[in-house]
C-alpha cells in the first residue's frame, strides 16, 4: 500500500500524533526528538504540509535554520509511516515568511490541532506560545513511506 499524506493523517490519531523528527546537526550527525506532528493547511500556499511547533530557543530551530530539511515517523507497535522534505519556519522572528503576528498565532493552533491537540483556554495557549516564542515547522512532505498495516 502507497503511504499519502490522507494515510499519516488516519495513522496520526493512534497515538496522539507523537512522532520522532530527525533533523541535521552542523557536524552532519542526526539529532532526534519527540513531537506532536500532523498534517495542515500551508497558511499561504494552501499546500498540505507536515507541522510541529517547537520553542523559539531550541537547538532544533538553529539546526533547521541551518539545514533547512526535516524526517519525521510516526509509529504504534511494528507499524510506521515517515514523511521527508525540506522545511518551512514560521514563528515570531520569522517576518520574511509573510505572516503578521495574527497569522503566526492562528497556525501555531492550526499545527497543535493538526497533531491531534485540543485546548480549554486558547488564550493562555496562545500566551504560552508567545511567551515561548514559539515556531511552526512545516515539512513539505516530498518523499512519504511506512507500513502502516503491520
């Protein structure tokens, strides 16, 4: 079975959207983690993309900065679906990426839901988010793999 990106957004919801992303240090080693991932709406192109929000101040973000590409594999038990591309940031210190700070505050929810989240208080969400200086990853997803009906 061909994974799409309609097979990750299904595969998402088995586990909260936790994904593992791998990302390119500047000695050329991958650094892994753990984040919420799913599938959005590129706020300016439309385009389907992969998300995750990640703070301001993380290694990640100076990495991505860097080495703009990202992998990202979800997974419950043997079964796995990935997506690799090239990267997007899209955060407060990120004026160049065409969102005002409105824009910034609606995708960064956008991505948290997209993984899955939920939230009581949207408002202290977004006051943690700026407080945090929070950055919207978005992959474009040009290589898509897995098994997801192990």
């Amino acid at each position: 079975m061909a994974v799409t990106l309609y097979t990750i957004e299904e595969f998402i919801q088995r586990d909260h959207g936790l994904a593992i992303v791998s990302v390119v240090r500047p000695d050329g080693t991958p650094a892994g983690s753990l984040v919420n991932a799913g599938v959005v709406d590129h706020p300016l192109t439309g385009e389907r993309s992969i998300g995750f929000v990640v703070r301001g101040d993380a290694r990640k973000v100076r990495h991505l900065r860097a080495a703009p590409n990202a992998s990202i594999v979800w997974r419950e038990g043997w079964a796995w679906v990935g997506a690799a591309g090239p990267v997007e940031l899209i955060g407060p210190d990120d004026a160049e990426a065409g969102l005002d700070p409105d824009g910034v505050r609606l995708l960064l929810r956008d991505v948290f839901a997209g993984a899955g989240g939920s939230h009581d208080d949207w408002d202290a969400f977004d006051r943690v988010m700026a407080t945090e200086r929070r950055v919207a990853v978005l992959v474009r997803p040009q290589r898509l793999s897995g098994n997801p009906d192990v």
